[in-house]
C-alpha cells in the first residue's frame, strides 16, 4: 500500500486524501482534476513557485473535470463546479506543500513515468519545479519504514523474528521505501522484509565494525531480487548493485542510476527504522520466539531504548 503525508492508497489502488480537515478540499481538487499526471503535477506546483517568487504575477485559472483553482499571488482559491459549498481559500505554501506531497505519491506509484516526465518539462520550460526540494538524503540513499494504521496483527509465537514479520504484517500494511538515486523501490514486510531480516542484520553488524572494508550481500526475496557489493571510502560506503526483480519492474531504471554512495553511519541508520519498527512491534506485542537471536542482536544495533523496551 502506498502511503505519503497527505495521500493514500485506497481499496481501489487510487490516491485518497488522508490529510488534515483545513486543507481537504485543496486535495480533493489534486485527486479529482490533476490525478496521477506527473506533468500536471509539475505544471501546477511550477504556477504556484512563481506565484510566491513574483508579486505581480497575474492570476492563473485552472479548469478541471471537478474544479476551478486561481492562483495568484495572494493564495490559492479552489472551487468545486458541482457542490457550491465545496471551496476554500489556501496559502501558497499549503498548496506547494500538498502538490510536493503528491509528486512523492506519483513517483511511489510509477517512478519511470514520473522520472521521464521531470525530464521533459525541465527541457522543455529550462527549469525543473523540484530543483532545491529535496536534498542529498531523499535523492542519494534512503528509507522510509512506512506506518501500519490497522496495526500488526497479533500473534502468540512464531519461529524467529523473520516468522514474525511475515505473520504480523498483512498485505494491507504500508509498504517500506528504498529510495536508490532518486528512485523509490517499495519493499513489504511481510514478504520482502521477513526474507531480507537474516541478511540485513549480520550486514549492518559488519558495516559497524570499525575495520570493516568491503561486503557482498544477496537480497533474496522474489520482489526484491539483488545483488550488492559494499566498499569502504573513508567514512562513505559506496554500494553497487546488480538488479534482477523489484516491486514494480524498476531494474532498468535502477541501473541506469548507478552506484550509490552514502555516509557508512547514515545507512545503518536508514535500515534501523526498519529494524526500530519491527522490534517495537514484536516487543510490546510480547511476541514469543523460539530462536530470538536475531532479535537480541537487531536491539543491540538500534541500542539502549530497544533494550528498554518490553519483553
């Protein structure tokens, strides 16, 4: 399931609104007229930019399937042609904060389309809407351990902390982010994470060591299929990555990114909020496991509050 700040994926696999009460009719108007259209997205957050850069810039109406949206200067007015008393006045910087919000649902939806469609608009108006909007974390190495609304399922016991995650998490549950160069790769716990777990722990126990160098790791899941090889730069790990299967098919577009490179401490950190979530989870659910070694080993890499936690 995809899920951004303001947007998620309902039961039909179309972005809902999930925001806050003050700004729905603001994303209803982004839902319902600008849809997942990378380029319209891209238009209307261009509009907005120089609304705010530019006090004399002139009004600009937008005629959507549903609404009427006016741009100026002093705000965004949005109207539904429909429902009369459906309309509200927004900030610039509301409406730049939902539409930013969306492109992230856009690029979690289809990267390539949306990567391709960033391409065509800077060549064509000689400027990218997104340029200085994110910085070197979102476009280098990332991860997003993603939220469970309906919280993980209960369960008594299982095998290891793996079993675990694959029992404790449905389908329905968010999905984790890599986010490789740019790219957003979703990863589900219970099918990718629970198979990732007895690779991922040995390998941020390794990369912590003080004299490591290099590593190789195999990342076996059917959705997630790769193969990294991990060097030591100073205080940097440079990863590359041979891409056999993604969630989504995103191989081609992973490799033509090359190779990352990300602080050594930076990418045991982005892993641990996946480890964080699952630990926490299987702790305060008082899950009991046969074998918990992976679990005393994945609270010694996250510290002395894992520790703490009940079980």
């Amino acid at each position: 399931m995809i899920r951004t700040k303001y947007y998620v994926e309902d039961a039909f696999g179309v972005p809902q609104f999930c925001g806050p009460d003050e700004l729905m009719f603001l994303g209803e108007w982004v839902t319902a007229d600008i849809q997942l259209s990378p380029l319209s997205v891209l238009e209307a957050m261009d509009l907005v930019a120089e609304a705010k850069a530019n006090p004399g810039f002139g009004p600009e109406d937008l005629d959507g399937n549903a609404h009427t949206v006016t741009i100026s200067p002093q705000g965004v007015w949005v109207e539904n042609h429909f429902v009369e008393h459906v309309q509200g006045e927004f900030t610039l910087d509301d409406a730049f904060r939902v539409l930013v919000d969306f492109w992230d649902y856009c690029c979690l939806a289809n990267p390539q389309k949306a990567d391709s469609r960033r391409r065509e608009y800077a060549d064509e108006f000689g400027r990218d809407p997104l340029a200085g909007i994110r910085g070197p974390r979102d476009t280098g190495f990332e991860i997003r351990e993603g939220r469970c609304p309906i919280g993980p399922r209960r369960i008594a016991e299982a095998a290891d902390l793996a079993d675990a995650v694959g029992e404790m998490y449905s389908s329905e549950s968010e999905d984790a982010v890599l986010v490789w160069n740019q790219v957003p790769v979703r990863l589900t716990y219970r099918y990718d994470i629970a198979v990732l777990l007895d690779d991922l722990v040995p390998l941020l126990e390794e990369v912590r060591r003080p004299e490591f160098s290099a590593a190789e790791v195999f990342w076996g899941s059917d959705t997630f299929s790769a193969e990294w090889k991990l060097t030591r730069e100073g205080g940097h790990l440079r990863v590359r990555a041979r891409w056999h299967s993604t969630l989504g098919n995103h191989e081609s577009l992973l490799t033509e990114r090359g190779d990352v490179t990300v602080g050594a401490e930076d990418f045991v950190r982005e892993w641990s909020k996946v480890l964080w979530r699952i630990v926490t989870d299987v702790t305060t659910g008082r899950v009991k496991l046969a074998d918990d070694d992976l679990l005393v080993r994945a609270k010694a890499l996250l510290g002395t509050a894992a520790t703490e936690l009940p079980g």
